[in-house]
C-alpha cells in the first residue's frame, strides 16, 4: 500500500509522498498469538482510539517493540502509557502555563 502510494505520488506531482515512514510487523494479543475476530483476541481500534486517544496508542505501538519486530499488543499498556507518560507531560504543562501568572489584589 506504501509502495504504491509513493508510486502514484511521484508520477502525479514529481515529489515523495512520505518523508519519513515506520513500518512494524505482525500485531499479536498479549500473549503472542495472532490477532483474529474468530479467535476473539482482537482489539477494536476505533474504540481504544475513543477511550485512550491516538496519541498514546501510537506511542505505545512505536516504544514497544522494535520497528522490524513483531508487537504483543496489551490494551493495559496502552492505559499505562497514557497515566505514565501523557500524564507527566499534562501536569507539566498546566503548571508551565500557570507559573508566570500573577495575580493582583484589587
């Protein structure tokens, strides 16, 4: 699909459709088994994109596994890397925002 979305961009407007481009392998559930409706093991992406947010999911896809290795997803990794890391960075950024305020007694 990458390749030929590349393909058709460099014939229509003579320039690279993707700069930069990271490509994992098999999503697997947790315990390393491929992940199948049939089996029930599957992750419905729309609704973890609703309850963690995207950026988080992607954060957790990416700092995993390696990009060439293949990922055992865990929906509670997902939850830990929002609480973890996307919390940190929330606190410090309400606090960041709210340190150079200063109020004044009328």
């Amino acid at each position: 699909m990458v390749f030929h979305t590349s393909c058709y961009a460099t014939m229509i407007s003579d320039s690279v459709a993707f700069k930069n481009i990271i490509s994992n392998g098999l999503v697997l559930d947790k315990n390393g088994n491929k992940m199948s409706k049939r089996l029930g093991n599957a992750v419905d992406a729309y609704s973890a994109i609703e309850e963690y947010g995207s950026d988080p999911l992607r954060w957790y896809m990416i700092t995993n596994s390696q990009p060439w290795d293949n990922l055992k997803f865990d929906i509670s990794g997902v939850d830990e890397v929002k609480r973890k890391f996307f919390g940190t960075l929330y606190t410090y950024s309400f606090f960041s925002l709210y340190a150079n305020v200063e109020f004044q007694i009328c």
